[in-house]
C-alpha cells in the first residue's frame, strides 16, 4: 500500500450516500442535496487543478478555470442531468472538464463568473505545493487526475481515522500506529511502538488490525459517494490503487 498523505482533508464529514442518490435528490431541488453536491466539489477541487495544470495551463489561469469549471456544474445543474450506471464520479467530472477546456477560447473572463456563489476556498500556494509533489515523468493529463483524485480520497480516510482517534483521546496511538497501517519502510517494528506506548506487542498487533479494519470500512464509504452503485466499489478501488502505480 502506498504513503498516505492527508492532503485531500475538507472540514465536515464528507457525504456517505451514493452520489446516483444525491443526482436524484438535486433534481427535486433539494438543498441538502446541493449542498452534498457542493461538499463533493469541494472535497475534490485539486484533482481537477492538477489536471488543467497538466493540460499546460499556468496556475493563475488553472485557479480560474477550477472556478469557472465547478460553478459551471453547479449552475447549470450538470450533476441532476447525469446518469450515474454510465460511469464514476470522477470520470464524470474528467469529461466535463475536458469539453470545457475545449471551449476555453470562448469564456476568456473566467473569473468574473460566479452568479453569486461563494468561489471554492482554492489556496493558490497550497494548490502550487501538491502540484510540484507530482511525478516528474511524462503522465498524461488523465492518469495524473486518476492519480490525485486516488490521493485526495485516500488522504480524505486517514483524516477520518485521525479525528475519530482525536475524539477519542488517542491522537498520539494513531500517530504510532499510522506508518504501520501505511506500510512505511521507515516504520518501526511492532515491539518498538509497543515500547513507546507502554503495552505489549500483542496489544498492538491487535490495534493495527483493527486500524486495517475501519480504514478499509472508511476507504469503502467514501468511494460508494463517487460511484453508480455497490457493484462498482471493489473495481474503483482497484483502479484507484493501479492509478498510484504510475
């Protein structure tokens, strides 16, 4: 398993249901759903940053076009209009993205669009820090967006282990914990973090699997929020995974 990096956090539980359900709701008009709708784009506006970056678009012009791009989809209530059993979320987004880049030439003032909604909280230096954090080697725009959106929703379930860690008072076990779940090579073995935690190993390979546990519930909800149906989450992880590889 790769290095996770908590990169992808957003405040607030992130929604749980499956985004088919939320495109059903939005198309009654239902603010709660809008509101899920918005959190999704939110959640994973860097994704799309990287892949208009990728395209060989400067930052100050990728920060606009990521704007024009989201109020763009909720204006126009694109996800209401989609049908989820024709893809994932992510596919979804990637398409629109392309065809609105396609079109670039005719929406030069891209940031003067917004209609009145609040712009997505983009830090243009943070959103410039994770780019640089790519892989030098020649990636195509798509793999480098199935690639981000893999480390944005992998990070998105770390952050919610951390905090139900923090809620409990165990913020420090999950921090020893963490590099095992990761797999880090630097990581100590378990009769190390035993000893700094101040129980036995077996107390700790029982805590590890059980953090191997939740993370894999958390990792399966999150990815049943961007998908058609339960069906397609064991294939998404898979992808997902395969896209670190590159």
């Amino acid at each position: 398993m790769p290095r996770l990096h908590p990169d992808g956090h957003v405040p607030g539980r992130f929604p749980t249901t499956q985004w088919s359900r939320v495109v059903t709701a939005a198309s009654r008009d239902a603010s709660e759903a809008r509101e899920a709708l918005s959190g999704l784009c939110q959640a994973y506006w860097y994704p799309i940053y990287a892949y208009i970056r990728h395209r060989g678009y400067m930052p100050e012009q990728a920060q606009d076009l990521t704007q024009d791009f989201f109020t763009y989809v909720l204006e126009r209530d694109l996800l209401a209009m989609a049908d989820p059993t024709r893809g994932r979320f992510r596919a979804f987004l990637r398409t629109v993205c392309a065809r609105q880049l396609a079109d670039h030439h005719d929406r030069q003032n891209a940031t003067k669009r917004g209609g009145g909604r609040p712009p997505l909280p983009i830090d243009p230096l943070d959103a410039e820090r994770r780019y640089t954090l790519e892989p030098a080697h020649e990636l195509t725009p798509e793999r480098v967006f199935d690639r981000t959106w893999a480390l944005t929703l992998l990070g998105r379930v770390v952050e919610r282990l951390r905090r139900e860690y923090d809620d409990a008072g165990r913020s420090d076990r999950f921090e020893e914990l963490l590099t095992v779940l990761t797999r880090d090579p630097a990581s100590d073995s378990h009769a190390e973090i035993a000893r700094r935690l101040g129980t036995t190993e077996g107390n700790v390979r029982v805590a590890v699997h059980r953090l191997r546990r939740r993370y894999g519930l958390l990792l399966r909800e999150e990815i049943a929020a961007t998908v058609g149906d339960e069906a397609q989450i064991d294939d998404e992880i898979r992808a997902l995974f395969s896209a670190l590889e590159g």
